[in-house]
C-alpha cells in the first residue's frame, strides 16, 4: 500500500513537473506546436499555452499619403463624392442634409434638382459654399484656386417639377487635383453642347449620374 501511494504521488508530481515544463518552453518558443494531447493530460494540465488559439488582432487602416500628382476619391453615398488632394484640400460633391462625409470638407458643391443634391444649412465652418445655380437664373460660373486645388463649372438646364426647363440649375464641376481633371456632372437631365463639351476640355476621371429616371440612362450618358 505504501509503495503504491508513493507511485501515485510521482505520478502527480511528474504530471505537474510536465505541464510547468511545457508551460515555459511554450512562452520561449517563438511558434509552439501544438502537442497530441491524451484525454489524462487535459484532466491533468488543463489550457497548455501551447493549445491556445493565437489572439486576433485588428490591422489598423491608414489610407496611404498621396503624392503630388495623386487624387483620393471617396464614394459617401448618392451623388456625393468626398476628394481629397495632396496637400488634404477636401471637397464635397453634391452637399446635401442626408449625407455627410466622414469629414468636414473644405469646399463643398451643389446642384438644384433634389433636395438630395444640396442644403440651405451648410456647416459654417466650411470654408467654400459653391452653389451649382444663381437665383437670377444665371450661369453659377464658379472659378476657384485654393491651395493645391482648382474648381470651376459649366452650366446646364434641369427639368422644373412641372415639366419645364429650369435654365442653369444645374452645374458641371471640374475639378483640377494632383495631376488629374475630375469631372462631376451633377445631375444632368440633357445631352451637352458642343460648347458645353469644349468647355469641359480633357477629362481624367469622370463621376457620372446614371438611372434613366430622375437622371439620364447608360445609352444617353455614352
């Protein structure tokens, strides 16, 4: 009997001996494996380090520093875009009271059709409110320089809500950034002049409205 107690004694304590032996090889090793574990040794030496699942750690995202001939575009939802350029000059497109980008623009742009495409209730702190029409019914005729960035526009008709034509209400922004042109159309409801078109010049990237309803369709913006 005293030689059986004794054995069941070391049995125990070489079990332990065992899971403080793994436990610290297991926190040494860069990349533990994983032993073939017996039902005993998990009764006996319960969460061996090196059975643990690896913890997951979230990768942090940071969007990538742009160079100086290099644009940031960010879909926001609708017809609002935010652009972002290289010295951070960031601008809204289509600036309206349902949708916000993730910050606060500098320079926001606007367009009459919907009140989807525009707001009487801009942040103060923008620093550039651009209206896409005038209410003279006028070209809106905008021409900035800010910073590393250049805005312009060219006008076109809108469709009034009763059915009519609302001259100028709507405005094509252009967007001169990096080294690229970026186009807006806004919310075109026609097909562009020859002079519209030449006032365009070259286009780099073209942000275009598409749902052959409220807005042109596919064939008619080809």
């Amino acid at each position: 009997m005293a030689a059986s107690a004794f054995l069941t004694r070391l049995t125990i304590l070489a079990a332990s001996s065992f899971c403080l032996i793994r436990t610290e090889a297991s926190a040494q090793s860069v990349a533990p494996q994983v032993p073939d574990t017996k039902p005993e040794m998990t009764e006996t030496c319960p969460g061996l380090v090196a059975s643990e699942r690896p913890q997951i750690l979230p990768a942090a995202f940071r969007p990538a520093a742009l160079g100086p001939s290099e644009a940031r575009i960010t879909y926001v939802g609708h017809s609002t875009f935010l652009i972002e350029s290289p010295k951070l000059v960031r601008i809204a497109t289509d600036f309206n009271d349902y949708l916000r980008t993730p910050v606060l623009p500098d320079i926001v742009t606007m367009n009459h059709a919907h009140s989807t495409h525009f707001t009487d209730r801009p942040d103060p702190d923008i620093k550039f409110v651009l209206r896409g029409w005038r209410p003279d019914g006028k070209p809106a005729n905008h021409d900035l320089a800010y910073s590393d960035v250049h805005v312009r526009s060219i006008s076109t008709n809108i469709r009034d809500r009763d059915g009519g034509t609302e001259r100028n209400g709507n405005s094509i922004f252009i967007f001169e950034v990096g080294s690229l042109c970026i186009a807006h159309l806004g919310h075109l409801h026609h097909t562009l002049t020859q002079q519209q078109l030449n006032d365009i010049g070259h286009v780099d990237v073209l942000l275009v409205p598409v749902d052959g309803g409220f807005t042109m369709d596919v064939e008619g913006m080809v």
